[in-house]
C-alpha cells in the first residue's frame, strides 16, 4: 500500500538583513577599517539627527569629539577581533548632545577591519529606578507636610495677629516694620499651603481617562493665560486607549509641565519663537517592576510634553524632581515634585531629556483594562 507523499512546508519568504536591522528599535552602524560609516539603520538615524545616506558619507570622528569612547571601542573591536561591549557609557556627540548608552561592538564577517556597533540608551532602566527614588521622595514630603501644617501654620496665625495688633498704634516707620512681618508670614502660610497638597494620601478612585481631553483642557488653559503667545503644536495617536487614572490629577501633571515649558521659554534666547509641542503615542513592552512581588505592570502609553526653551541646567538633572529645586528667581520648587508624586500615584514613570532649545518630559501611564471606555 502507497502513500502519496505530502508536499513540504512552503518556506516563509526571507527578509533581508537591511529591514531586520530598520526593526530594531536601538540604532546600529557599521564603521569599516578607515574609520567611515558604511552604514546606519532607522533608530542610528533618529539618534544622530541626520539621514543614512548622511551618515554613511561621514567619519565616525566627525561625529563623537576627539577620544570617544565610542572610538576607543571600535579601535579595540579592530585590534582584538573580537567583540566588546561596555556599560553605562557618556557618550557625547559633536552637535552638543549628551546620552547614556550601552555599547555592544563586534567585527563585521566577511568585511576585513570592519565593526558593526549597537547602541542602547539607558533612558528607560533609569526611568525604572528613578521610579522608586521619586516614591521615596513623595514619601518624605508627605511626612514633611504634615509637620509643617501642624508644627508651624499655627504660631504663623499668631504671629500675624500680633503683628496686626502692633501696627493700629505704630508710628509711620514702624508700621513699614508690621507690614513686612505680615507679608513675609503670608508667604511662609502660601509655601505651607504648597506643601499640605502632599499630605494627601488618599488611594486614587482611578477609572478610564481619555488623555486627549486631558491636554486639551491644558492647552486650552494654557492658551487664555500664561502662554497665550506661544506656539502649541499637537502630535497625538488617534487610537491610544484611554488612561487608568483620575482626571483632575492628570491635568494637574499637564499643567504643572507646559507651565515650565512656557517659563523655559521665557528664560530662553528667543522668547518669541516659543513652541510647546503636546504628544501621545503607544509603546507596547515597557513595563515596570512592583517592589516586594513578582508583578510586572505595562506602561505603554507616552506623553510628551516638549518646548525650545532655555533647558534645564546639567547639574540639576539627577535632582529635578526633589522638593525645592529649581531654576526660577521666584519659584518654590515643589511644582515638579507634585508632579512626580501624581504620577507615582498613578503607577507611572516621568524622565526628562534636555539640552538648550529642546526639553521633553515624558510620562508613561497604565491604560485602562481593555473593554473599559474613557466617559
């Protein structure tokens, strides 16, 4: 008895390398034995600011200064023929830029002297453990707020009161003297007044949130007051999903950020030039660690809130999100803080990117459960 034997499995048809290496989310090129670019993919495009064909009529040295580490790996992949990858790496670009990266390099087969190099930003592992310093933070200002409500919103009253007693039977020079008194503890009560907005500790009565209308509300706010000569410029995701989150909250982080953003601006060379731009997109994998269990939380939705302002100062970056740390002359450095706090609350993450003219805060928020409507 004969069987009729079955055809074999059509095989899938072959990608090539070029649009493999275009997937990838983390850029890559590949340097030849002179030192010249010989190629780049997509992500090596958006990470160096300028296209492939650019990029591969370039020099590797004409875009990292003079002794880059990323120089020196390529020269070691070359010597040794073998592959080498470093972490944590400052690597600095000719057009000003600064980012922290893992190197991975390798030497290129069938191409003599050549090696092919990955990059991987380490933006979002640190998003990941900054997102336990900023809970630590809210913590320590939640107990601190307390104390201040208590411990000095009391004897500020008295001391006000005494000072308004004073001031009915003062002299002219004198009551210069009570009214300063009285100004200065009107001041300390509104710093107070910034800090007991920490002391609520109440679980968030999170439902679905269409963000959409959230930075509409923002910008529509923003428009008929502090930043009505600004240009905003909107990028959103039409089919984002909605948000698990309170909306009051939400549009008090939004609005805390394009505040900065129209301040930045401000401050910066060419006020009148000023742009905010709002964004939305879904990025699927990002997810989070919950401390003490095995959990994994997935933040796939980014916010974007961007400007061309001044940028923040480098040595203020690793703090940015502590209480009172700030660049403005009248500030109390607490508006960042709160917003950090909001969006730990929400099981987000907040990491900000600057340099002169181009600042982004991005916020990563849980989505609703699917079959959850934003109302």
């Amino acid at each position: 008895m004969s069987t009729l034997a079955e055809d074999p499995p059509t095989a899938p048809a072959f990608i090539a390398p070029q649009a493999m290496l275009d997937a990838l989310s983390h850029p890559v090129i590949a340097v030849d034995d002179a030192g010249r670019i010989i190629f780049a993919n997509q992500s090596a495009e958006q990470f160096f600011g300028m296209s492939a064909a650019s990029l591969t009529r370039q020099l590797l040295s004409a875009l990292v200064p003079f002794a880059s580490p990323l120089t020196a790996l390529v020269g070691t992949v070359k010597r040794t023929g073998a592959p080498v990858n470093e972490y944590d790496v400052e690597l600095a670009l000719v057009r000003g830029q600064t980012r922290q990266v893992d190197v991975q390099g390798a030497p290129l087969a069938g191409q003599a002297g050549a090696t092919m190099v990955m990059l991987l930003e380490r933006t979002m592992a640190q998003k990941m453990d900054r997102q336990m310093t900023h809970r630590g933070a809210a913590r320590s200002i939640t107990a601190m707020a307390a104390v201040l409500a208590h411990e000095i919103k009391n004897p500020l009253a008295g001391i006000r009161g005494a000072a308004q007693l004073i001031e009915q039977n003062a002299n002219a020079g004198d009551k210069a003297l009570t009214r300063l008194i009285c100004d200065e503890t009107d001041r300390i009560r509104k710093l107070v007044d910034h800090m007991e907005s920490f002391g609520d500790t109440r679980p968030l009565a999170r439902k679905p949130v269409n963000i959409h209308e959230v930075l509409d509300h923002v910008h529509s706010v923003a428009r008929a007051s502090f930043a009505a000569r600004i240009r905003f410029s909107e990028i959103y995701d039409p089919s984002l999903p909605p948000v698990l989150g309170d909306k009051d909250q939400l549009i008090q982080v939004f609005l805390n950020l394009v505040r900065n953003a129209a301040d930045a601006i401000a401050d910066g060379p060419a006020p009148t030039e000023g742009e905010i731009i709002l964004q939305t997109g879904y990025r699927p994998g990002v997810r989070l660690s919950i401390p003490g269990t095995d959990a994994r939380v997935g933040l796939p939705l980014e916010v974007i809130v961007r400007d061309n302002g001044a940028g923040v100062p480098p040595e203020l970056m690793s703090c940015l999100f502590d209480p009172f740390v700030t660049t403005k002359r009248t500030g109390a450095g607490l508006g960042l803080a709160l917003v950090a706090r909001i969006v730990n609350a929400h099981g987000g993450v907040i990491e900000c990117e600057s340099q002169p003219r181009r600042t982004l805060f991005r916020v990563l928020l849980p989505m609703s459960p699917p079959g959850e409507v934003a109302p």
